[in-house]
C-alpha cells in the first residue's frame, strides 16, 4: 500500500489580500476539506497549514475562524522547525530575499510570490541557492491556470493561430486616490521606498504569460508614467505617489520554431475599463485569432473573418463582437492558484523540480529592471540569458 503523507505548510503574510484570499481561503483551506490531492500512486498528500503574521489579534483570529490549530508571529522559529516542510511566502518584496534564504538554508521548500526579489541580482542568488540545496521550489504563475489562458495556450498548441503574427494586451482599472472613496490596492504599491512599482509588480506576469504562451522574450520597450502624484494612505493622510502606476510596454518574442512575435501589453491602475474582463489578450496569426481575459476566450478563424470597409461617412453596421466564437472548456477548471498549488505539493512529493521555479521568476525581475531601465533611458533592451 502507498504511504499517505502530511505536508506542513508555514504561510508567511497570509494577512493581506492574495495571501489570505486566493492562498488560504481559495487554496490551502479547499484542498484540506476535499482530503488533501491523491498522487498517481494512490497515495494521499494532506495539508496542514501554519499561519504566521506579525500582528497576533489578526492571525490568532483568522486560526480560529478557519479552525487552523497552528499559528505564530515568530516566523525564524517556524522556520526552523524540522517538522516543517514547505515555507510559503506572501509577505512584502522587500523581505522576500531574507525569508527565502532563510527557508533554503533551513532545508525547506518554496511556494512564493512574485517577485522574488527587488533585484536582479537577488533572484539569481534565491535560484542558485534553491538548486545547490536540491529544494523544490515553486513560483506562484497564476495568470497561466486561469480558464482564459488555459484556452488561449491550448489553441496555440493545436497550431489554430497558423504563424503567430503579435499579442496585445490590456491590463488596469481605476484604484481610488483614497481621498473620498478609500483606496483598493494598499498604499505602499506606490511609493518606490517601499517596492511600489506598476512595472516591477506586472512584467513579473507578463514574463511568464509570454513565455508560457507565445515564447521567449528577446527585447523591451517601455514607458512608465506616475499619472495620480497624490495619494491617501489607510489612516487617511495624503503621500507623494513616487513609484509608476502605469507601464506601456513593447516586447519582441521569438517562438519555439524560431518566428518573430511583437507582443503590446498596457497596465495601468489609472485606466476606467471598457473591456469584458479586467485583462484580455488577443493573439493575431495567419490562420485566426483569439481573445481571452481570465475566464473567457472567443476565438475568429481565417474563414468567418469579415472583411470591412474604412468609410467614415456612414454608421458601422456590422456587430464585430458577434463574429467571434466562445473557445469551450472541454474540462473542469478549478480556481487557478489552487490548481498551481496541488502540482507543486505533488511536485514535493515527488522529489522533482517545479515547472515554474526561481529562474523563471528571474527572469520576470529581469524583465522589470529592463523596462525601468527602458523607460528612464528611453531605449530599447535585449534581455541576455540569465546563466546559473
């Protein structure tokens, strides 16, 4: 008989949005009530989590509403803690470095946050670790498992694009100033001191995104704007908006096969939405096309494209939106970090690297520096091989 195994999981940070709702709530919880995730051998793999945070009314109160046992404000002493097996980090940028160092040189695995570090140089240092340790660790490349991109990536992989000629993307929706209406991203997202950054919290995506669908990317082309100067912080006092809070950027990809893509990608959190969803991706070929945001994606093939005329003069009778076919499923698809999650316990399990691990992160941290670098510079990047 397979042995059945509990993995323990330390969650750093599980007090803020994405930790608490898309890790804990809509991942870890789920995956202990369903009884863990069977591996192919027949074995199963349990959860327990350990909360951890600095403030203990908060984190002590979350452990008991969710009937977690185990919760500490101490997070070197679970670290440290050989009956601890995976380190889980969603705690600020500028910590990410020292958390994960700590957790490599403790024997631990990785589940994290992007980005993994504030510099390039850190990232790098975070993969060589991990690899020299023979850790797994793993990269939280949501966007990827998310129904829409799940559809998108399978129409590549039938060849339904033919040649794939560019990818556009927007991304964004308005975030309050604070000021009348509360803000819904917190504060420190834009001052620069504190790792605030449209280019360095999104490229990290959109490199993963790129790669995971289309291919690599070659070069960057960037403009970063800070369109709101002034903002109101959670006690209602005004600050200086230091870091960017929007990024225009220009990438060239380069498929598998060797053929040249010009990826578009806007992000903005000073932008109104007049789309269907908050992020869409549209891919263009030589044989269709094929929009999709987080959950849906509508696909054109060469065949049913209409062929409209330009004439200014006269209303456009055509209702373009409707010529377009919804992309099916085909499967069921459960909450995307969720689904991340129970590859990379299975992954543990197994002793074998995760698919998305600290050098594809890297590489996303890469591609912020050179887009900042881009913008200041107003120049375009190549973006070298990243060498362990």
């Amino acid at each position: 008989m397979p042995e059945n195994r509990v993995l323990r999981i330390a969650m750093n940070g599980i007090t803020g949005r994405m930790g608490y709702r898309q890790h804990l709530l809509r991942s870890i919880l789920p995956i202990r009530e369903q009884g863990g995730i069977t591996l192919a051998d027949g074995s199963v793999v349990q959860v327990e989590p350990i909360l951890i945070g600095r403030n203990e009314d908060k984190i002590k109160e979350l452990a008991r509403l969710h009937k977690v046992e185990h919760w500490s404000t101490d997070l070197d002493a679970v670290i440290n803690d050989p009956t601890v097996d995976i380190v889980f980090d969603a705690s600020m940028t500028s910590l990410r470095h020292a958390t994960l160092s700590k957790a490599i040189a403790a024997g631990k695995h990785l589940f994290t946050e992007k980005p993994t570090a504030e510099t390039l140089d850190e990232a790098v240092d975070l993969a060589r670790q991990a690899r020299a340790a023979g850790v797994t660790a793993g990269v939280v490349h949501d966007k990827l498992y998310l129904p829409g991109l799940v559809k998108l990536r399978r129409l590549v992989d039938e060849g339904f694009f033919g040649r794939i000629l560019s990818l556009r993307g927007e991304f964004g929706y308005w975030v309050f100033e604070g000021d009348v209406q509360s803000a819904q991203r917190p504060s420190w997202n834009y001052r620069l001191a504190d790792g605030g950054s449209m280019t360095t919290d999104m490229y990290c995506h959109w490199n993963y995104v790129l790669e995971g669908i289309i291919g690599q990317v070659k070069t960057v082309t960037s403009h970063t704007a800070t369109h709101i100067p002034v903002r109101w912080d959670e006690q209602g006092n005004a600050y200086e908006a230091t870091a960017d809070d929007a990024a225009y950027g220009i990438f060239e990809l380069e498929t598998p096969a060797g053929d040249p893509v010009t990826a578009q990608i806007n992000s903005s959190w000073a932008v109104r939405v007049y789309r269907d969803e908050l992020v869409e991706f549209q891919i263009d070929g030589t044989h269709g096309s094929a929009v999709a945001g987080l959950n849906k994606c509508v696909a054109q093939q060469r065949a049913h494209t209409p062929k409209p005329v330009w004439n200014p003069d006269l209303p456009v009778n055509e209702s373009f939106r409707e010529q377009w076919l919804e992309v099916p499923a085909n499967e069921d698809l459960d909450n995307g970090f969720k689904r991340q999650w129970e590859e990379f316990l299975a992954d543990v399990a197994a002793g074998r690297e995760h698919r998305f691990g600290l050098l594809s992160a890297a590489r996303g941290v890469q591609l912020a520096e050179l887009g900042l670098r881009s913008a200041a510079e107003r120049r375009t990047f190549d973006i070298p091989e990243i060498v362990l």
